[in-house]
C-alpha cells in the first residue's frame, strides 16, 4: 500500500480514537440516568456505537481497496461525530448546568499543587470510586504538574504587568476548582450530567495547558522578569530565623505619653475617665499600652486590666476579659450568667486602686454596660479610653479634657520608617532622599508607616552595591506608586498603602492574610488554631526537610515583619501566642477577601437573619413557613449568628469547603443542637468548626459521612465518640470541648493515622485493642495532643509507644489501681524522644520518687499537685534543654527550697504558682539565663533571692497576689538595676 494510503489508514485510526474517547464518557450514564431521560437518548447512541464497530471493521480489514476504505473512513467519522455533538448537546440541555460557585481567585499555585496531591491520594486510596475515569484522572494530575510548573516560572508581578499570563493563571485555577468539585460529584454520588462536566472541564485543561506550554516556550526569562519581592524558598530559611520576630519599633512620643500618666498619676482621688482621641491609624493603641506598662503607672495602681471593645462587642465578654486580667478565670467564673459577673467584678474592685483601659470605643453603650461594675471608693481609680471620635469621649465624661493626639512630624515619621526597615544600623546614603520622600507621604500616619516599612524592608537584606541598587530602583517604585496628594481621608491613605503591601505578597502568603478575616474583630486568634487552619485548607507544603507547623509559623512570622500582623501575646518561651490585625487592616482584609471570592462573611444583620427575633430562647418563630432555603456558593463561610438563627435557618453550600461559626449571643451554650443536616447540606468540607455549638449528649454518626474533612471542633456533654469517626481518614485535627465528665475514644482511633493534633478539654480515655484492629497501631504523625487520662502504671508506657513523633503533650496522671509502690511512679516517658513540651497534672496520693524519666528534648515542662519534696527537683534541673518551667497547684512542697549547683543552666522563664514555700535559697549563678520570673499566689515567700538582680538577662518579675514581703523585695530588685521590670498585683487593700 503507498505511503499516501498508510497516512490516512493512520488518520482514521487517530479519527476512531477521537470518537471513541468521546463515547467513553456516555459509557457510565447509562447507570445513572432516569429511565426517561435513557429512553430519549441512548436508542440513538447505540445505534452510533454499531456505526463505530463497523468503522473499526473496516479499518482492521483487508486493505486492498485503500482508497475505497479512505472515503468510507472519512465520510463515516465526520457523520458520526456530527451525530455525537447533536446527541451530547441534546443531553446537556436537558440536564443541569454547572453551578454557579463563587470560586477563590487567589492561591493559584498552592491551589493546583494542593489539587495535584489529593487527586493522587484519591487514585491510592480509593481508586474503585472512579474506576471508569482513572485514566483521565491521571491525565489531569499531568496537565495540573504541567500548570504549576507555569505559574512557578511566573511571579504575581508578572501576571498584573501581563494580562495573557493573568488569563491564564485565572483561567488555570478556574478549571482546577471546577475539576475538584466534579470528581468529588462522582465519588460521591454520581449524577450524569458530571460525566459531561467532567469531560468538558478536561478539555478545558487541555487547551489552557497547551496555551500555557506555548507562552512559556515564547517568552524567555529575559521577557518575563521576576519580581524584586520573592518568597524565600523554605528550605533556605532556618528554623531560629523562621521564629524570630522583627523588633517592634514605636516613635517616641515622651510628650504624647507623659501627659497621659500625669492625667492617670495625678488629679482628684475620685474615680476618673481620661480619654486619647483620634483618627485611625493614628496610633491611640499604641500609646495607650506604652503609659498601661509605664513602671510609674503601674505601680500606683493595685490591679490593672485591658479589654477591646470596637464596634459591636458582647457585654460577658468585656466582663469576662476584664476578670481575667484581675486575677483568672476558673470555670465557675466562665460559667456565670452577665448579670452575676457584673457583681463579681465589682466585689473584686472594691477598695482597689484600679486602671482598665477601654480600647476602641466607638459611642457611649460600652460604657453604659460596664459603668455599675467599676465603683468609685475615692482612692484615685482610673478609666483609660481611646475613641476615633472626640464627642464619644466627652458624652461619657461631659466635665472632661479629651486628649486629641497629634499626627507625626516629618522627622519622626522618617524615624519610625528608618528604624524599622534596618533596626537601627541606619539607611545607605543611597536610599535616604527616597526614604524620606516615602514617609513624607504617609501623612503622619504611624499605621501606614510601619505597614510601608514592612515592606520596604523585604529588598533590604545586605549593604553589598548590587543589592542597594535593587532596592533604590524598588523604593523609587513604591514612591511612585503612592499618591502625593495630601488625603484628607487617613483610612484611605492607609488602604492604599495596604493595597501596595498586598500586592508585593508572594501567593501562599496571601491566602494566610486573607484567612486573617475569618475570626472575630474584638477577639485576640489563637495562633494554634490559625496554623491548623491553615495545614487543613492545604495552604502550608508538604517538605520533608521541615515540619508543617514550623513552615505554617514562619509564614504567620513573615506577615508580623511586614506590620500587617499585630503580637497580642507570646508564649513562656517567646513564641507568638495569640496575634490580631489592626481593625483598619481587617477592614482591607475582609474586603479583599470578598472581592477575591476567597470568603463570605455572614452576619446577623445580613438576610434573612436581620428579619429573625432577637431573644436566644423561648420564642416561636416557625422558620419552615416563613424561610426560603438559604443556599451559599461561597467556599469559605465565616459565620456571626446567634445559634438558633443558624440551626434553624438550616442553610446549604454544595461547594462550600470550610464552615467556621461563631456565636454572636453572650449566652453560654447550654441549649443542645441537631446539626446533622450539616452531614447532607455542606457534604464537601475540609474545615467544620462548631466548637461554640453545644451538639448534645451524642456525637452525630452522620458526621463520619463527611470524608473529605482534614479539621473537626466541636462542644457538647458528649460521653464518647463513635467508631464511625475513623471514617475521616484525612482527619487532622480533631477538638472536642466536652462540658462535662469524661470522653472516651473509640479504639478505631487508632487507625486515623493522618491526625496530627488531638485535643479534648476534659478527661480523656482510651484502650488499647490490637487484636480486635488486627495489628499494632502508632499515630506516627501526632504532634500535639491533649488531656489523656493515664494511670502510673506500665499501661501508660505502652499508651505513650503510640505516638512516637509527639512534640507537645498536655495529660492526666492518676494514681494506679494496683496501689502498689511499683506501679505508683512518676510516668516513664522516655519512649517521647520527640517530646519538647509536657503539662502533667496529678490526682491521687504522693508517687514514688524514686526516679523522674523524662526526655532529653523536654524544653518546657508544666507540673501541678504532685507534691514531691523539693530535693527530688535536681532530676528536672538536669534536662539540658529546659527553657520552660512552670510548678503549678502544690507541684513541689516545703518550707525551703535550696538551688543545687549546675541545674537549670538553660532556663529562661519560671512561674511558681500556688507553692507554700517560705524560704527560696538560691543566687544568680542557679539560674544565669533567665529572662522572666512569675511568682502567683506563694502567700508565704518571705522574699526573691536578692542576688538575682545580678542575672544578666533578667528582663522582668511579675508578683501577683502573694505576700507583701515578697513585692517588696521584687521592687528592691527593680530599683537596684533600674532595667528590671517589676510588675505587682495586689491581693489586699493598699493605704
């Protein structure tokens, strides 16, 4: 046969192959059309199917006649793939169309990557659920490697300077989104109109891939320039430079701030309301916490406290914040109803000289609702108030003196600018008139000022010429790029200064700012729970070279040294405990969010909710007659309501993946609630957080039917958790906050083997079964977990074998049953050679303490109401990591503590709390590296060892209700150093 024939031979089998990939995805609908809609539409695809076997007859037939069989090829496959396309666009129009869903725009990158691994899991572990697609499954993880690959070779820069490489990157992340929803379709319960979904969104990755394999074969790397500002990659960072945080820098404004003290110091001995007023931005919260640490504030005053109050805030929380300053809060507290708070704070004020400081006040209802709580005893009492508007602050305090705080000179908004971009080693010659020209423009602002130096200090990493000139040539970009127009409006001249720093985020760090928004506006975030936030919604990369929370913190660091993070609070061993956004730059971040599909607020002032009864109980509103079905398309809902509204209201999101609700009501939730329509309206989701919903004495089984989840938190009397809860085999965060009792866990627990953090508030029980599993199980990828109930006995030991990369572990010892001296021993955890933070507390009689067993990596350790003589402390002096120590609630007791030598050489942070020690023998040489010592209720310390004003490093002493001898040999060590701060709360009354 001539070669002319061979071709189109070989053209007609490539003509046969087209057809029938198209007819392969028909293939599955038979099984899952309505018998109607089957009857109308598969007697003709039969018949097409005929066609083909006879198109392949005649192509695998004598070729003798080729020229013959060549017309018949072509002829016959132009007429059936005419007939295909009518067939196919008849059975879409009388399907359903793909929903409308309001997909992210942002994450590109980190989305496809994200898609790429879960489609691989999806072929690993249940690869039956899409037999029929499984080759075409593997072709889209190809085309999604291809894509990455592309959006890797471009910066976020690149794609704003040109539209094609946005259209794409657009356009790529589109499909991607649409492509996880229809194959989570199919696996779950297949419709047929996902098959056709499912081919056309492969054909549409085809064509994008094949674009985006044209322009990077187009333009060189000449021609598509890298962004200045670029991510580091993680390897590169070091795990000490990833957890340090960029030195706060404030303007000094000792005018500013003396006058506020004298105002607090000074004056009538009547209760008093001195008030800092300005515009946003402006800094009142800054120089609010400035005079609120001030050791000449501070120690005129016997308890002080602060609380947020911004635009809508909840009475119990304010009450509950303020308690909390004052002197903690137990459950009973946390358990009072408003009205009963309102009386305890005020017992607990009363013939105290207090400072609270009311941060945000936007109008006088705040202080209306907490005016009976604060009494007035004559003794020079004092209200700290900061306000946007100077009329709140004088209908609070009509007689009073608003201080109007100023905006900075041009030589301090260079100061501040300089001294947080190169932390005082000063600016190159080079950049200085830009510098200046930069904070010139930020019209005084302290706000936009840090937020600009955030990023300016990104391009300045060395002094070397190359480098400067890189950074002159960013500088004078930014300087250009912010407007020399003299803004009335300061929000937006910060908002334009936020949109800037936005811009320059590298992607991954974008959608970490962007889940910002999700939390609530008044409230301190949790950084743990922000960073299981962030691994759950696949925003942190999987590297083998580091661990994902300490990738998922250098990320949260990263965003504090751009200032568009705020430190609210750090931990005992300077970690960043809770963070906060200033409310101007949540502002900006809700918005983008919602502008960039990335979330939805939901509020009770948006509909139907603004339409519902304001009580929380006892009213009958039949929501069924009088609701429509709210349906959401959003994929991350943040949701603000009171909890019946949301029950009730019964809301859906089919492609909705992350469900955070908090609760807008001041009421506890004690009122139980069915949330299984959650299992059946939202089956697609990754985050479910109803930790302020009370669920009730049962766990629902119908929660195992979601999957998919990666993050579960709920509340409720729960007793256990059922076995079905294994069905969440990418769980990785698992909370329950039990009300009550105890929670026992299923012994398919083990078999979860993706958790990574277990969290139960209350006690924890569990057992060990491995017959009945088949195996030997260990949680190899646990990290934290908390409060396991153990004995001290070998059943401990076996328990703790379990969880062999374990870092953080909070727990329960109890006295052995066996109650015998052999069994009753202080827990042997050496098998935790992970292990760098451990929190034990006991019940039952004095252990044996023959030995303490503990691992070498301990950095932290918490131990509460052992009573172990103090001579048994020299085995925990020895660690050699210990940076961390609180002895809480009786750990160690006797009159007299005597520091041996060589112990504690590494320790930085030491609490001793609710101890009866007397008489505290020890010099600095004990303790040559600490940094802070918090002594709390030790009513009978006599005194702090006078020698510690020697230790070096010793940055602060706290001493909170303990006797009066030991404050004042805490002041004696202040005064002698004159750079110890000493803080005092006082549990008696002052003259």
């Amino acid at each position: 046969m001539s070669n002319y024939a061979e071709t189109f031979v070989a053209d007609g089998k490539d003509q046969i192959a087209l057809l029938l990939e198209q007819l392969i995805f028909l293939k599955p609908i038979k099984n899952v059309m309505d018998r109607e809609e089957m009857d109308i539409s598969f007697v003709q695809i039969e018949s097409l199917l005929r066609e083909i076997t006879s198109l392949s007859y005649l192509n695998l037939a004598n070729k003798r006649d080729a020229k013959e069989m060549i017309k018949k090829i072509n002829l016959s496959s132009v007429l059936l793939l005419d007939k295909l396309k009518h067939r196919k666009r008849m059975l879409i129009e009388i399907g359903p169309q793909f929903p409308l869903f309001e997909f992210p725009k942002t994450h590109k990158l980190g989305f496809i990557d994200f898609l790429y691994t879960n489609l691989g899991e999806l072929l690993k572990y249940d690869p039956v659920s899409i037999a029929p697609l499984k080759h075409y499954v593997e072709e889209i993880q190809q085309h999604l490697k291809s894509l990455s690959s592309f959006l890797v070779s471009v910066s976020e820069s690149d794609m704003h300077e040109n539209p094609e490489l946005k259209d794409v990157g657009d356009r790529a992340t589109e499909i991607a989104y649409k492509v996880e929803y229809v194959i989570d379709s199919i696996v779950d319960e297949a419709q047929w109109q996902h098959f056709f979904w499912f081919h056309h969104q492969l054909e549409e990755l085809r064509l994008i891939n094949e674009l985006a394999t044209g322009i990077r074969l187009t333009y060189s790397d000449a021609k598509v320039p890298k962004s200045i500002v670029s991510s580091v990659a993680i390897d590169m960072v070091s795990q000490e430079r990833a957890r340090e945080v960029i030195k706060e820098m404030v303007v000094n404004l000792s005018d500013e701030e003396q006058v506020i003290i004298d105002q607090l110091t000074r004056g009538s001995s009547r209760r008093g309301i001195v008030s800092i007023v300005g515009m946003p931005g402006l800094g009142k919260t800054t120089l609010a916490r400035k005079v609120y640490n001030n050791q000449n504030v501070t120690r005129r005053f016997h308890c002080r406290a602060w609380c947020y109050v911004s635009q809508v805030y909840e009475k119990k929380e304010l009450l509950l914040k303020i308690l909390h300053d004052m002197h903690g809060l137990s459950d009973e507290i946390c358990q009072m109803t408003t009205e009963d708070l309102e009386s305890k704070l005020r017992q607990c004020l009363l013939k105290n000289k207090y400072l609270i400081v009311m941060d945000d006040v936007w109008d006088a209802r705040a202080w209306n609702d907490l005016q009976n709580s604060f009494p007035d005893d004559n003794i020079g009492s004092r209200i700290l108030m900061t306000s946007r508007h100077c009329h709140v602050a004088l209908e609070i305090e009509p007689n009073g003196d608003p201080h109007l705080l100023r905006s900075l000179f041009e030589d301090e908004s260079w100061i501040l600018l300089e001294g947080k971009v190169f932390q005082g080693e000063g600016c190159p010659q080079e950049l200085l008139p830009i510098g200046k020209k930069i904070a010139q423009r930020c019209g005084g602002l302290p706000l936009a000022t840090v937020t600009i130096s955030g990023l300016l200090q990104r391009t300045v990493k060395s002094c070397i010429s190359q480098q400067t000139e890189k950074s002159k040539e960013f500088w004078e970009n930014i300087l250009e790029s912010l407007s020399s127009e003299i803004m009335s409006d300061p929000e937006a001249r910060c908002n334009e200064i936020f949109e800037l720093s936005y811009k320059h985020l590298p992607g991954h760090l974008r959608a970490c700012f962007l889940y910002l928004g999700v939390f609530l506006e008044e409230r301190d975030i949790p950084v743990s729970k922000l960073i299981r936030f962030w691994l759950a919604e696949g925003f942190i990369p999987n590297t083998e070279s580091r661990r994902l929370e300490d990738i998922a913190e250098a990320y949260l660091v990263d965003l504090i040294n751009r200032s568009l993070v705020i430190v609210s609070k750090r931990r005992s061993n300077g970690q960043v405990k809770s963070c906060r956004l200033h409310d101007l730059i949540l502002v900006f971040c809700r918005s983008k969010a919602k502008s960039e599909n990335f979330l939805q607020l939901l509020m009770k002032s948006d509909e139907p909710y603004s339409s519902f009864p304001s009580s929380d109980y006892g009213f009958e509103f039949d929501f069924h007659d009088h609701l429509a079905p709210v349906t959401y398309k959003a994929y991350r809902l943040s949701i603000f309501l009171k909890r019946n509204h949301f029950v009730e209201s019964r809301p859906s999101g089919p492609g909705t993946r992350s469900l955070i609700f908090f609760a807008s009501t001041d009421a506890e939730p004690r009122c139980p609630y069915d949330i299984s329509f959650i299992c059946h309206n939202f089956k697609f989701l990754r985050v479910l957080d109803f930790e302020s919903i009370n669920i009730g004495v049962s766990f629902p089984v119908e929660i195992g039917l979601l999957v998919r989840l990666r993050y579960l938190a709920v509340s409720g009397y729960l007793q256990y958790i059922p076995k079905s809860i294994a069905n969440l085999r990418k769980l990785e965060t698992l909370i329950v906050k039990g009300l009550r009792g105890k929670v026992v866990l299923p012994k398919t627990i083990w078999q979860m083997t993706s958790l990574r953090h277990l969290h139960l508030n209350i006690h924890v029980a569990f057992k060990l079964d491995d017959e009945e599993l088949g195996g030997w199980y260990q949680l190899e990828n646990l990290v934290s977990f908390s409060r396991p109930s153990l004995s001290c006995g070998e059943d401990s030991e076996q328990v703790m074998k379990r969880f062999p990369y374990l870092r953080k572990l909070k727990c329960i010892f109890f006295e052995s049953r066996k109650s015998s001296s052999n069994c009753n021993q202080f827990p042997r955890l050496s098998s935790l050679t992970h292990l760098e933070s451990l929190n034990i507390f006991y019940y039952g009689r004095p252990i044996n303490t023959t030995e303490f067993i503990l691992p070498s990596n301990l950095r932290k350790l918490t131990l509460s109401n052992f009573h172990l003589p103090w001579n048994r402390i020299s085995a925990i002096g020895k660690l050699p990591k210990l940076e961390v120590l609180k002895l809480l609630s009786g750990a160690f007791e006797g009159p007299i503590w005597d520091m041996g030598d060589e112990e504690f050489q590494e320790l930085k942070f030491l609490k001793l709390d609710s101890l009866n020690v007397a008489q505290w023998n020890a010099s600095c040489d004990h303790l040559p590296k600490l940094e802070r010592l918090v002594l709390q209720n030790c009513k009978e310390l006599e005194k702090i060892p006078h020698d510690f004003a020697e230790i070096s490093m010793l940055e602060m002493i706290e001493v909170h209700w303990c006797g009066q001898s030991a404050e004042n040999s805490a002041k004696g060590i202040g005064d002698s150093t004159g750079e110890i701060k000493v803080l005092i709360s006082s549990s008696y009354v002052r003259s």
